[in-house]
C-alpha cells in the first residue's frame, strides 16, 4: 500500500490507473478505523481493480460543541489494517492541503439533509458534503462507497453525485456491528463501562419497532413501544427516534405498502452521541 499526504502525487499515480483502463474504488473514512470500515473496503476491493482509502478528520462538519478535536486519531494503525486489506493506496491529507488559506467555497445540501440529524447538527451535511466533493475530485473513483450506519449520509450524497453530475456510483454496505447488536462506531472508545453496556438498547428500540410494524401495529403505537425500549437503556439524551420513507426521508405517519422505509435512532450515552437505523420493506 502506498500511502499519499500530497493530493498531486496521489492524483499522478490514479492517471496512471485510468490510462490501463481499471476501475477505482473510493472509500472515504475519519480514521479510527473498525471492523465497519473494513468490510466496505472489502466490498469495495470485491467490485474494483483498485481501492483508496482517505483517512481525514474533516473540521467542517463538526459544530463549535462536537467532538472535533477529540475525535480518535491514530493513522499508524489505520495504515497497518489497510494493508491488511490490500488496500492499493491511503490517503491522509491534512487540513491546510484541504482548506488553504482563503478557502471560501461549500456545498449547500437540500431538504434530505434537513431531516434526521438535520436540525440537531447544523452545517454537518455541508460539511460532509464539500470535503467528499474535493475527495472525489481529487481520487476521480468509478465508484464511492458509503456504509448503512449513516444512512442520511449516504442518501445526501447520492444526491449529490446526481444533482451535480458526478459521475460516480454511489453504493452502500451494510453495518457492521459488535456481538450485542452496538453498530461499530470509532466514537464507541468514548463510553464508558456503563454506557457500553446500556448501548445495545439502540438496535433493540430498532429492531422491537420494525416488529410492531410486521405485526400490523401503526406507525405511532410502533414508535412509542420502540421508545420504551430505548428509555429502558437510560440514555442521557434522545435527539430523535423516527420511522422515515427510505428515498425522501419524511416522518411515515401512514405506512406506504411496497415502499421501503427507515427506523432511525440518534441517541446520547453520557456526552457521546451514537447513530444508529435499520432498513425494512413495508
Ligand atoms: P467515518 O469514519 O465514521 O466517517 O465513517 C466512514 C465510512 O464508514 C462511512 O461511510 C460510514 O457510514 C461507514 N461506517 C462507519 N461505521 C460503520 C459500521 N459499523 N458499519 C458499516 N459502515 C460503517
């Protein structure tokens, strides 16, 4: 694996690539890399005659509050699980060779980006949006590949890549997750023995949701029993608990037959904040 801090010199190797006609595929992470991380690269080495990787702390889609500058770095490791992988190139810039001095220029996301984590996280989707932008057009991949964890995310972006006629693929792998049913998360190092242990009430408040939904339950009574799941893991804060159309990703208030749909959950456990959703067929 070669690993690249300057965009020219990565760019220069990707020419190279594209000129014997194989495909590339694009994996962008923060680092603190896990099991989740992994496997989309696996999907995406499946899938591609070449794989990169971006490690980046991205400062603009932290708010003033979150948790930019404790976020978990450790690039040593992340390269060394990368070649584990076969991955072909990592790319880890720093800040300043992203956003020089007199950087000005964003992407401004839409409705989709509204919704879910929207309101509870303003500017975030812009944020994700402009460095993925850059990403692509420095790595210029076939294919960008996004995990279900944050599915608003993937859905954001998708749009994105249509709306401003990318050219890319954008495709998603599913969540990988620890033993208990916790979706892998590089803030997970945050909790503590307590909170790790209650975390797991997350993808129960899910999945006892979508089974109130199978059994014929509405999407109200569904959500309220989720709920009480979810609260029987004391979460210290509930941004928000919803069942969302999976494509427009509007509150289902009356459950569309055939369509696919979202049971999405961000939650807090002491200061850290976890994400979590799972996708079913109505
Ligand atoms: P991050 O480093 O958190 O920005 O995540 C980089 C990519 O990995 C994003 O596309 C995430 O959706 C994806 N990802 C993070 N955690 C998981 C997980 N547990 N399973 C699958 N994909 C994940």
């Amino acid at each position: 694996m070669r690993i690249h801090r300057n965009r020219e010199h990565l760019a220069r190797a990707l020419d190279a690539v594209r000129r014997k006609n194989e495909t590339i595929g694009f994996v962008p992470t923060m680092g603190a890399l896990h099991q989740g991380h992994l496997s989309i690269v696996r999907h995406a080495k499946k899938e591609n005659d070449r794989v990169v990787v971006s490690v980046f702390v991205n400062p603009l889609q932290f708010g003033p509050k979150e948790d930019y500058r404790r976020y978990p770095r450790n690039l040593r490791k992340d390269a060394s699980l990368l070649n584990a992988e076969n991955t072909d190139w990592l790319f880890a810039p720093d800040a300043g060779t992203l956003y020089p001095d007199g950087f000005q220029t964003t992407v401004k996301t839409g409705v989709l980006a509204r919704r879910l984590c929207g309101p509870h996280r303003p500017g975030h989707f812009d944020g994700v949006a402009t460095v993925v932008l850059k990403l692509l057009e420095i790595v210029r991949p076939d294919s960008l590949y996004l995990g279900q964890k944050d599915y608003q995310q993937f859905v954001v972006l998708r749009r994105m890549a249509r709306d401003l006629d990318l050219g890319v693929h954008v495709k998603m792998a599913p969540t990988v997750r620890e033993k208990d049913g916790l979706a892998m998360s590089s803030r997970n190092a945050f909790l503590s023995l307590s909170e790790r242990r209650r975390a797991p009430s997350i993808l129960a408040a899910l999945r006892h949701t979508a089974g109130s939904l199978k059994a014929g339950r509405s999407a109200q009574q569904a959500l309220r029993e989720g709920l009480e799941i979810l609260r029987q893991g004391h979460p210290n804060r509930i941004d928000y608990f919803e069942i969302v159309d999976a494509e427009s990703l509007e509150p289902m208030v009356k459950l569309k037959k055939g369509g696919r749909a979202v049971i999405a959950a961000a939650v807090y456990f002491g200061r850290t904040r976890l994400i979590d959703n799972i996708l079913i067929e109505v």
